[in-house]
C-alpha cells in the first residue's frame, strides 16, 4: 500500500516506522518544522524493546507532492487538525480509507449517529464543520489506539508500552477494507481487534483517562497519587458515572464499575499521563476531544452532568492562564 502519515510524533512515528521497516509498503509522510528536517536529513529512528528500527520515507510539508494513497493514518493532536484539515484533502482519493489515531472523540464520532441522536456533527470538535468537508466520513474506519510513546528528538521515538490496536467501521460492519487494512497493520507487528461498534471501544478508552488526564496536567500529579486521594478518587468516580450515563444512551454503555476501572489503572503506578506532559512542554491541551465533546453530547440528550462540567470548567481556565487552549474556543456553558 500507498501509505501516508500525518502526524509525525510519538504515535506517528511508531506506527509509521514499524509499518515502513518491514519494507512491505511505500511511506510517505507530512510533516513539518524540525521533524521534517530530521527526516530529510536521515532515516526514521523507532527504539522498542531494546532495539532500534529504521525506516525511509518520503516527507514533504506539501501534500499534493506526496499525491494520492491508499491508507493515511491520522496521528496529530486534536487542536492541529481543524488548520491542517485542508492541507491534508490531496492525500485523500476517492478510495482511500483514513485511520484517526487521536485521543478522545474525532469529529466523525456521531456523523452517522447513535442510540438516541442521529446523524450529528460535534462543534467542540469540528466548529466550522472544515474537517468534515476535507475528510469524508465515507473513508474513515475508526481506530483506538492502547500504547504509549514518546518523541526522543525530531526524527526519533521511544516505544514504551503497549502494542494494541482497534479497528473497525463507524457503522459496525465487517468488510473487505477493514480486514485489509487489518493485515497490513499486522505485518507491522502490532497486535490488531477488529471490533463490531468501534464508538463503544473510542468511548471506553474516554471513560478510563477523560479524569487522569486533565486531573492531572492541573495538579503535576501521577496517576497513582490521583487515586490514593479519597476526595480526588471520589470525584473521579461520580465524573465516570456521568459519562457512563451518557454512553448508554448512544450505544456506548459500558458494563463495568469505575472502582473496578480504576484498579487497573492504579496498578500501572506513578506515570505521567499524556497532558501532563504537554503541559511541560508547553503544548496546546486536548480538552475539546476529551471534556467538551462528551459535555455536548450530554446537553443534547438533557443529561446533567455536574462534575464533568466542573472538570471541563476547571481544565479550560487552567489551560488558558498558561496558554495552553485558546480563549476563544469552549463557550461558557
């Protein structure tokens, strides 16, 4: 396959990387700024397991001089994509299929419905509706995305944990192009799960880190001194049980308690979540992708949900008095 990458950071360049070294497929990436010097200056650096892989690519910061493919994987953060939608349009031929590997809910998230909402477009994620209009939904297949990586420098990634991937079609049908692209994401060695309501896997994930993640870029706290507060456990709780609610009503319930959630998560000790480390970094917070866009899907369906919005609330003005999300984004609600 024709494969293009958007988004050449932790997890870009680790399943970009692992898909170009086995040399099955042509790669192409677009990037920008430093990593896209470090890429025309040398080869794709991926360390995992001990070992270091190498994989050529073809970058530009121009779409059309990468031209058409057949796969294009998604991998930017969510406040990039509205201004890079655009940009992206010219990789996207009439049969290609796009894999968001984001965080949080994409902006295709209920373009084809849900339980009790129909076809909706979410403005926390997509205002002006430019992604849409750039990337069709008829050639998105749904991902979710259980690693974790970092980016080393420009140019090089680390591969810390995890390896799984899902992958399924927004309407929940098993067809040809999802078990191709299934295959090639295989020879790569990532271990891949189809699943039959991809929303319910993107909204699972959400569930386990809309708390972790804005809790703790606003505390500098690790995820095991969040769960060992009685009070800050007991908020994470309720925030879940909201957002459970939520999820039942658009075909995303979840069959499994909070308590029992967070053990798991607890049991992966004292590690920094992924906003957390934007925060230090200075980079803009995925807070439309992991708060705005479940809030306004609970007002749509008349669902109060106090402390999600007391988190949103507090996140937002966080990120803004550091610079970190835009003051005009996130209307009071």
């Amino acid at each position: 396959m024709r494969i293009g990458v958007v988004g050449a950071g932790a997890i870009g360049g680790w399943i970009g990387i692992s898909l170009a070294a086995r040399g099955q497929h042509e790669l192409s990436v677009l990037a920008r700024g430093a990593t896209l010097a470090a890429l025309r200056a040398g080869p794709w650096k991926l360390i995992s397991g001990g070992k270091v892989l190498e994989a050529e690519a073809k970058v530009s910061d121009v779409a059309g001089e990468l031209g058409e493919q057949d796969l294009v994987i998604i991998a930017l953060k969510g406040p990039s994509l509205e201004s890079a939608a655009s940009a992206i349009a010219p990789l996207i031929g009439k049969n290609t299929i796009v894999v968001p590997a984001m965080n949080g809910l994409p902006w295709w998230f209920l373009l084809g419905g849900g339980g009790e909402l129909s076809s909706t477009r979410l403005d926390s994620v997509d205002p002006t509706g430019s992604i849409a209009a750039a990337i069709p939904f008829a050639s998105v297949l749904g991902s979710v995305v259980h690693a974790s990586a970092s980016v080393s420098k420009a140019g090089m990634v680390t591969h810390r944990a995890g390896n799984r991937i899902i992958l399924g079609e927004p309407n929940g049908s098993r067809t040809a192009r999802v078990d191709a692209v299934a295959e090639v994401f295989r020879s790569g060695g990532f271990e891949i799960e189809v699943g039959d309501r991809i929303q319910r896997d993107i909204w699972y994930k959400l569930w386990g880190n809309m708390t972790m993640n804005p809790i703790s870029a606003m505390t500098g706290a690790t995820c095991d001194r969040i769960l060992d507060d009685p009070l800050v456990n007991d908020f994470v709780l309720r925030v879940m049980r909201e957002a459970a609610a939520v999820g039942a009503r658009i075909g995303c319930g979840i069959d499994e308690r909070g308590e029992d959630r967070n053990k798991v998560t607890r049991q992966l000790g004292a590690f920094k979540t992924s906003m957390l480390q934007d925060v230090e970094a200075g980079r803009s917070l995925e807070i439309d992708h992991l708060l705005s866009a479940p809030n306004e899907i609970a007002g749509k369906l008349s669902i109060e949900t106090p402390n999600m919005k007391a988190l949103l609330g507090l996140t937002r003005l966080f990120a803004r008095n550091h610079g970190l999300y835009p003051q005009a984004h996130g209307a009071p609600e």
